[in-house]
C-alpha cells in the first residue's frame, strides 16, 4: 500500500445519523489515498457501531479516537 496522502480529521458528538451521512461523502470520492481520523467527544455506543459499520464498507482506513465527555 501506498503512503496516505491526506489525513481528514471529524469531530463529532452523539449525532450519530450526521456522521454518517458525512461519511457516506467520503466513501464516495474518486481520489482515496487518504485516511479519516474521527474525534469523538465522549459519544454514545450508537456512535461507535456507527463507525464500525462505515469502516468494513470501505478501502481506507478509519480511525476511531473517543475520550471522556
């Protein structure tokens, strides 16, 4: 695999329905040499499964970080 090019970077915080339409733009893009790294601000469960299932849907890498509210 190639070096990532561009590392995009999402706050979010239990607005799980946003994210993911804000994801689905990404799964989307014709360049995608690039990883998403998402900033969760102490969300709920129903974020992480979100994440989860968005991530085994594509090629490039997502990363989940979650700290304490």
């Amino acid at each position: 695999m190639s070096t990532l090019e561009i590392s995009v970077v999402i706050s979010t915080y239990n607005h799980p329905e946003w994210l993911q339409k804000v994801l689905w733009s990404y799964q989307y893009q014709t360049f995608q040499n690039f990883e998403i790294v998402i900033a969760d601000d102490g969300s709920t469960e129903e974020t992480k499964n979100c994440i989860d299932a968005f991530a085994k849907t594509v090629d490039f890498p997502v990363k989940h970080v979650w700290h304490e509210d």
